[in-house]
C-alpha cells in the first residue's frame, strides 16, 4: 500500500484492517465496471478511508436529478468511524436514493452506513453486529489523545443518534445495544426498525 501523501496528525492511526484479518481483494475491473453499469455499489470487508473514498466517489458517479435509484450492497463486518461518515455525509448529499442491501455481516459503525440508506434491504442470512467501534493507534501528547479522545465520543454519539433516527427507537436503546455488542439476525434487524424487508 502507498504511504499517504498528505500530512496526518499525531493521533491519527494509519489506514488499517483489524489484526489477524487479511485486507479485502479489489474487484476485477471488468468485474466493478459490470456491477456499475447495474447501478451496483459494492462494498466488503473492514470500511477504512481507502475503501469509504472508492465507494463515494462511485456513488458520487451514479448520481444525478433523474437518476435511478443506487444500490450499496454491504459486507461489512466494522469500519472506522471517519471513513463510515464519509459514506454517510455523501449518501445524504445525493440525489438519487440509495437502496443498501446487507448482503452477509454488517457491524460496528458501518450499521451508520446501512441505516441511512433511504431504502434498506437484508439477505435472509445477513447478520448485524451493533456494537461501538474501537479506538486504535492512538499517540502523541496528552492534549492530542484528549483531541482524538473528543473527536471519537463526538463521532460516536452522531452514528447513535443516525442509527437511532433511522430505528425509530430510543436513543438510549441504540446506546446500550452498541455496547452491549446485540447481534440481530434479519428478522430480528427487521423487528428493530433497521431492515425494511428481507429479501428472499
């Protein structure tokens, strides 16, 4: 992977996949270019900057004022809260809706993803995990961990009042199910208010 080129903080983690787990392939070209012309965004493996920047610029492609809708196919296990708002802020800037289809696991901050989606579709095996993503690769002074401490809990509270509009439940509900790790499976998702409809 190239080093990034632009400077980056004291307390900013360098782009990562958690340990243990190997990095996402890419899609073949022929493969992306397919699934594009269907109006197909698809998205795997742990969310980070690289793969969150990728996926908004395509659906940044796809947009337009007559546009048909865009569908975000999600496998999507965690992410890191920054990349997931990029996803975010750029879903809500669109005008084309977005259908997100949860295609197997779907967890930790990339539920953000989902969840804004104007439509939100699950495969009847997908799986999500609501749980508060970590924080890793903290360093620097004690001013730049308060900094980044900060700016985490600030991030957090807006992906749990996103997830908490979108749910239609109490927002002390969605707090306490982050950090109690809940699991849902589809029929489960869809009973919370998070999937629409199971798709068969």
């Amino acid at each position: 992977m190239m080093a990034a080129t632009h400077a980056r903080l004291p307390w900013q983690p360098p782009e990562r996949v958690p340990a243990g787990a190997e990095p996402e392939p890419e899609l073949a070209p022929w493969l992306a270019e397919q699934l594009h012309q269907r109006r197909i965004v698809f998205v795997h493996g742990h969310l980070t900057a690289g793969s969150a920047g990728t996926a908004a610029a395509t659906l940044l492609s796809l947009d337009g004022p007559d546009g048909e809708p865009v569908q975000l196919h999600l496998a999507t296990p965690d992410g890191d809260l920054d990349a997931v708002f990029t996803l975010v802020d750029t879903i809500d800037s669109l005008q084309v809706p977005v259908h997100a289809v949860a295609t197997s696991g779907v967890g930790g901050a990339a539920v953000g993803v989902y969840a804004v989606a104007k439509h939100r579709l699950a495969l009847p095996h997908a799986r999500f995990r609501l749980a508060e993503p970590k924080v890793a690769g903290i360093a620097g002074t004690a001013d730049d961990v308060a900094s980044a401490a900060g700016h985490h809990l600030r991030a957090l509270e807006d992906l749990l009042v996103r997830v908490a509009e979108a749910t239609g439940q109490p927002r002390s509900r969605v707090e306490t199910d982050f950090s109690d790790r809940r699991l849902l499976d589809a029929v489960q998702a869809r009973d919370y208010g998070l999937v629409h409809e199971i798709r068969q």
